[in-house]
C-alpha cells in the first residue's frame, strides 16, 4: 500500500510540474485559487491547524476574520505551488522586476565583505522565488539543505527542481550538511535555510507570539563558528506576480555568553524578525503543521 501511495504522490507532483508550467500564467492562477477554495471548504486537519496557528499570529480576530485568513491563506498556499511548478519555465529577468527587495543593499553589502552570509527565512510567501531572485537577479549560488521527502523520487524532483534554478541542494539527514554548510561560508558563500520550525531535541525554544516554539540552532551555530553575517529575511505577497521582502539587520553574535546562550539569544532575535513579518502578512505565513510546544503536548 505505501508503494502504491508513494507512486501515487509522485506522479501528482510530476504532473504538476509538467502541466502547470506550460499553462498560460492566469489559467495556472485561477487553478491555484480553485483547489485552494475547494480545500478550503473541505475543512481538513491541515486548514484547520492553519486557522489555529493564525489565531495566535492574530489574537484579537474573531471566528469569521480567522476563516477569511484562512481562506486567504490556503489561496497564498496554492500560489506558492503554482508559482514554483512555473519557475523553471520563467525569464530570469523578471525575477529583478517580480521581485521587490527592501534594503537588499545590507544583503549585497553583506556578500561583498566575504565574510560568508547566512539568510534565515520562515515559510513565507514564496521563498524559492526568493532563491530564484538570488540567483538570477543577483547572480549569486547558493547552498540550502532539503528535508529528506518520500518516496525517494519525490525528493530527487524536488533536489532536481531547485538545482535548475541554480541552488545547491543538500539532504538535512545524514549529518554531513552542517559541515559543507560551514565550508561554503568560509569561502564567502550564500547559504539560504528556512528557520521556522524545528521539532527536533537540538531545536531551540523561543517566544513566539505570547508562547514556546522550538527553532533551529543551525543559522546561530554556523554564524558563531564561521564569522558569517546572519540576516533574517520575511517575505509576502502583492498582486500577481508580485512579491515584496526585507532583509532585515544582522543578528551579531553577543560578545558574553557561553555558545548555548549565545545561541539562543540570537535564535530569539531571528524569531523576532520572523514574527515581525508574520504579524504584518500573516495570510502568507504557510505553517499548516503544529509548532507550539503546548500544541504538541495535544495530541494524543
């Protein structure tokens, strides 16, 4: 059964991929927008999570503004997967128009100091176009790490995928990425890692909006070990097709502090930066998963 299942998963995503990408750009966003309304209206464990994780993003809605959110959020949902189905069919030049980038000079500043940079972002917006626009506007690789998916095909699509838009991609499992992560900074490199959620026993708690989450330590870790800038970066969407960011100020590395306090202290600051723009878009937060420790100790 889970063969079958497995087979089943990956000639979806391989349809999506071929058959999104050659429709006409408002056809593959009317679409997005269907599945997105249908699963809406569904109410499955997923939009139901997603309605919960935005009453804490936004405490003072009421039941009929978390459903619109989570309407809208499920339509920001299915654009990020239309829009990334598209991306190796798009024109790298539009990447400098489509996408608009505040203070993108503390980046580019950042970059050409050679001290290695480290982008932390949440599940935002769209954040392989972010990748894309790093890649084909600013004309710099670089490197990201990948949760093993299943079936394995799966995976090697999605590695596939994001290597043709110039990314390096390596596994999260297997304990080797720290160290190529560590190497590519010290040569100057871009390393790009998604931050928001990590359920892991190495994962570090925060405050997040009024309770405890748990964060990655990598970002903190590496920036301590290697000397590389860490700038958090929070996304959203504005009207087809475009997105809009801000890279945020380095999170330096505090000058006290054994290395667990001082990881903290600047996984906290990240988590900050992150809830800042949550809070500003929270429609385009894509968190359809538990993340508060109290939400875990629910289940059964």
């Amino acid at each position: 059964m889970g063969d079958a299942r497995d087979k089943l998963v990956d000639g979806l995503y391989g349809l999506g991929w071929a058959g999104v990408k050659k429709l006409p750009e408002p056809v593959a966003a009317a679409l997005g927008r269907k599945i997105a309304d249908v699963t809406w209206k569904r109410r499955g464990k997923s939009v139901l999570r997603l309605e919960s994780n935005l009453a804490r993003v936004v405490p003072e809605a009421g039941p009929e503004r978390l459903r619109a959110l989570s309407q809208a959020g499920m339509r920001s949902y299915m654009r990020y997967w239309m829009e990334s189905f598209r991306l190796p069919a798009t024109d790298p030049r539009r990447f400098g128009t489509d996408v608009v980038m505040k203070d993108e000079h503390v980046l580019r500043e950042a970059l050409a100091s050679g001290r290695g940079v480290i982008v932390a972002l949440p599940h935002l917006a769209n954040w392989d176009l972010a990748g894309a626009w790093a890649t084909g506007h600013l004309g710099v690789p670089f490197t990201t790490v990948a949760e093993r998916l299943k079936p394995e095909s799966l995976y090697d699509r999605f590695v596939a995928y994001r290597e043709s838009l110039g990314m390096e991609v390596l596994p999260h499992s297997g304990g080797a990425a720290f160290g190529t992560l560590a190497r590519r900074l010290r040569a100057g490199g871009l390393v790009c890692l998604v931050a928001d959620r990590d359920l892991s026993a190495s994962g570090v708690e925060v405050e997040f909006f009024g309770a405890t989450a748990r964060m990655p330590a990598g970002p903190a870790l590496l920036a301590q070990q290697t000397g590389a800038a860490l700038l958090p970066a929070t996304l959203y969407y504005g009207d087809a097709p475009k997105m809009y960011g801000r890279i945020h100020p380095e999170v330096e590395v505090p000058a006290q502090g054994s290395r667990a306090e001082k990881t903290a202290a600047m996984t906290q600051a990240v988590a900050d930066a992150f809830a800042s723009g949550i809070a500003e878009h929270p429609q385009d937060w894509h968190m359809l998963q538990r993340l508060w420790l109290d939400d875990l100790e629910e289940r059964p």
